[in-house]
C-alpha cells in the first residue's frame, strides 16, 4: 500500500500561518473534552492510520514544547493528552539544516531537496504521513505537488501579519474540493485534492 500524504494548514482568510482571536479564539479546540468536528477530521480520526508527521524546524520546536505530553497543562481537554500521547509515538521527521538536538522521542532529522525527503519516506515501511506546517514548508508542498491531499482550516479573520501561505508558485495549482464544513465558531474546513493533467 502506497503511504499517503497529507498536509494541514490553518490560515487566515488572508493566507497568514497565525491562531488569532476571534470568537471562542481561546477555545479553539471545543469547550469541552470531546475534540469538535474540525480536530476530529484532521486528528483524532487519523490516529489509526498515520504513523509520520514531518515539521518544519520552527513547527517541530513549536509542537515540541507545546504539545509533548511532558509539556502538557494539567488542565488541558483530556483529548489534547491523547493527542499528545499520539505525536509522542509516531515517528517524526524534523526538517532541519541547523537543529542538533531534537529532544522528543521518536524523532529524527532530514534535510535536502523535499522531493527527494518525501519519496524517500514513502519507500519506507508505515502508515500515512501529515506535514503539519509551517507555511514555508506547506508552501513547497503545493508549489511541487507533493501532497495526496490537503486539510485547511480558514479562521474567519484578516490578520495582515504574520507568516504567509502564498508566494509566487510559477504555474497555477488546481485542487479538487472534496469535503467543506462550517464549524461552530465561523471557522471553514476545507478538504482538497490536487488535480493533476497529463504532462
Ligand atoms: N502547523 C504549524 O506548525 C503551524 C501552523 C500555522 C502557523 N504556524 C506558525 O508558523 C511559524 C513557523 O512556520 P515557518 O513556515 O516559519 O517555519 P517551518 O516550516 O516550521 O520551519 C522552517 C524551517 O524548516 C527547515 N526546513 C524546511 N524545509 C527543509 C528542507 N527541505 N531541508 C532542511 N530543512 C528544512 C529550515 O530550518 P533550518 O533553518 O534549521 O534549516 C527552515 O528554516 C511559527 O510562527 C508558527 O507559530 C505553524
């Protein structure tokens, strides 16, 4: 079975890698202990099936100390400890030129051409794979067409700061929409495809 991959994005309506506020902003997850509609697609529901999340340093870093189960708040939802026992057990690719130390189980690091990493990684035995961000890196993935299909959760705010999705790509990208939802909070989940023509 061919490894299939996924990459997630969360933007805002202009395109910018940030969690602004908006309403329910600090309860971006569900107020309760059942992650919502948007968590569940893009996590809980794949926790069977994804064995590799590939990040970007400044992600990995990020996800490293915010969402490690070491790390985590005693009162964070009881979902977000499973989430984290699920980041500590798969296998993560950190992307990094200048990174030593990744100090998170289950870790290590790759570098070099990202089409080269990815074809590398679906030769491997596993399951699927997420690229959980950042931007830059996202970015490449639909600039090249690496990804088998892509989540993106638009926040319904324009930020006008903060990192960008969206640079110059050199030739348009097509994707096909397979799923959208509106979640409680104005937040839209948008499941795509790309579509790929005959070269
Ligand atoms: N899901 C998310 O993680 C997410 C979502 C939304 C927003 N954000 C925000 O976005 C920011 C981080 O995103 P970002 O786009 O600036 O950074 P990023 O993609 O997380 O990290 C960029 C770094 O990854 C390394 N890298 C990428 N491709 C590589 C390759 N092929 N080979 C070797 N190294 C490679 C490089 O690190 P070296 O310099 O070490 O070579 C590069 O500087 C943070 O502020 C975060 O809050 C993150």
């Amino acid at each position: 079975m061919t490894r299939k991959i996924t990459a997630n994005l969360y933007m805002t309506i202009d395109g910018r890698g940030e969690f602004p506020k908006y309403p329910g902003w600090d309860l971006p997850t569900g107020d309760r202990d059942e992650p919502d509609e948007f968590f569940r697609q893009m996590w809980t529901n794949r926790y069977d099936d994804v064995t590799t999340v590939i990040m970007g340093r400044r992600s990995f870093v990020g996800h490293r100390n915010t969402h490690s189960e070491k790390n985590r708040k005693p009162n964070d939802p009881k979902f977000m400890f499973e989430y984290s026992r699920f980041l500590d057990r798969v296998d993560k690719v950190c992307l990094s030129h200048r990174l030593k130390n990744l100090d998170w189980e289950n870790s290590r690091l790759m570098k070099g051409d990202l089409a080269t990493i990815i074809r590398k990684l679906k030769a491997e035995k596993g399951g699927n794979i997420i690229a959980e961000g950042g931007p830059r890196l996202i970015h490449e993935f639909i600039r090249r067409d690496l990804a088998d299909d892509y989540w993106f959760l638009v926040m319904p705010v324009v930020y006008g700061r903060g990192p960008r999705y969206w640079w110059p790509l050199g030739e348009q990208r097509t994707l096909k929409l397979l799923s959208v939802s509106a979640m409680k909070y104005g937040e839209l989940v948008l499941h795509y495809a790309p579509v790929r023509t005959p070269r």
